[in-house]
C-alpha cells in the first residue's frame, strides 16, 4: 500500500509521515530530503553557489546516488533512517537554512524534478510505504491508495519551523511567504492538492491526533491493514 502526504512546509508532513510509518510499519520516503541532497552537492560543488550553468542541477541530480538508511526494507520496520549522498551520511547538513533555502530553488527545475521522480517512483515500486513530499499524489504516484494534503495556518506553520531551526519568527514566515509562491507557481509539478486527496488542517492539532485519523482513512481503505491496537 502507498499512502502520499503532500502539503506545504511547515504543514508537519515530515513528522507526521515519519510517525505513520513507524506506528504501521511501512517504508518512509522523504521526497524533499532528495532535493536537499540535489541542493547540498549543488553547493559543495560550486563553492557555496548554484550553478547557473542550463543542465546543470539536472545532471548532478541523475549523477548523485541518494540512499534512505534505517528503513523497513534494509533494518527495522519503519525507521526514521538516515540519508546517504553517494555513501555518506548528510542527515544533519541537508537540514540548515543555507541549504533548505536552496533546496526550494533546485526544486523549482524542471530537469531536477524529472531527475527525482524517476528515483522515487523506483523506490516506491515496490512494498508499504509512506512518501511525503509537495506533488507525491499528483505527479510520483497518482496511483497512490490514499492521498493526504496537509495545510496549517502559515504564522503557525513558520512558529513550528523557526522553533526548529531556532531562528527569527518574522523571518522565517517571510522566508516562507516567498517560498509557498514558488512552490504553487512553478510550472513545473506546483504545489497543489490531488483532486482526490483528504485535505487535513493540522494548526492546533498534536501529532498523535493527525497520525491517527490519517491511520484510520488508510484502514477504511485497505481492511488487511492491522492498526496497532490490533484490530482487523
């Protein structure tokens, strides 16, 4: 069974997504750590810049080899795991500002995005998984058994995100602000709900709360599925 969970940032799709996964036992998938990763070699190769080079990024990104550590399929069931860029763990260094920030960039080319969906449509091919990320039920896997779309107000999608990175709230939001325009009006793959997705509003409500009603849409859905409570 696939589940995908897109949304805006902030919406809580990580913690949400990585959650689910652990509590059922499925594969997790981090489409945006991909990106990071495209952002991150982008940036160690080329000093600290984006290469404006046409083609560029889309190549680097068909060249990089992006591994998920820790997951169902190579350790224990549903682990949140590590990333690997080409062999070494970038777990901590795709999570900075400088190349989150870059991140929403890279994810705006078009050869990247071809270049990703390619790797994650091979890594979801098979098994349970749980793939988040901002076009997972409209353009990775359309096909996907449920299709989730979180939103949350977007102070309180920054408050959670500057709580994160430890960094100014006006800041962030206007960080934010730019970004969202980016996300929803590129041309290619923009930011958008399946017209079949479960749309979810996640401001006010706790993690365990989203998790669990997310758990109980999967069950109605698939009656093999067995929630933790071990009911059938």
């Amino acid at each position: 069974m696939l589940v995908a969970i897109d949304g805006p940032a902030g919406a809580g799709k990580s913690t949400v997504a990585r959650a689910l996964a652990n509590q059922l036992g499925f594969t997790y998938l981090d489409s945006g750590a991909m990106y990071r990763c495209v952002a991150l070699a982008a940036l160690r190769k080329s000093g600290g810049e984006l290469p404006e080079l046409p083609g560029a990024l889309g190549a680097l990104a068909r060249a990089i080899t992006i591994e998920f550590r820790g997951a169902r399929t190579d350790a224990a069931p549903g682990g949140s795991g590590r990333v690997l860029l080409d062999g070494q763990d970038v777990s901590d260094a795709i999570r900075t500002r400088e190349v989150s920030k870059a991140a929403s960039v890279v994810a705006t080319d078009p050869d990247v995005r071809a270049a990703l969906v390619a790797k994650q449509r091979e890594l979801i091919a098979n098994g349970d998984w749980v793939a988040e990320g901002r076009d997972i039920g409209t353009v990775v896997a359309p096909h996907a058994e449920l299709k989730v779309f979180l939103t949350a107000d977007a102070r309180e999608r920054a408050r959670r995100r500057a709580v994160e990175l430890g960094a100014d709230l006006d800041t962030v939001l206007a960080e934010q602000t730019m970004r969202d325009q980016r996300d929803t009006s590129r041309e290619h793959s923009p930011l958008q709900a399946a017209d079949d997705a479960v749309m979810l509003d996640t401001s006010g409500h706790g993690v365990e709360e989203v998790v669990g009603e997310i758990a109980g849409l999967i069950k109605d859905r698939d009656r093999d599925v067995t929630l933790p409570d071990g009911t059938d």
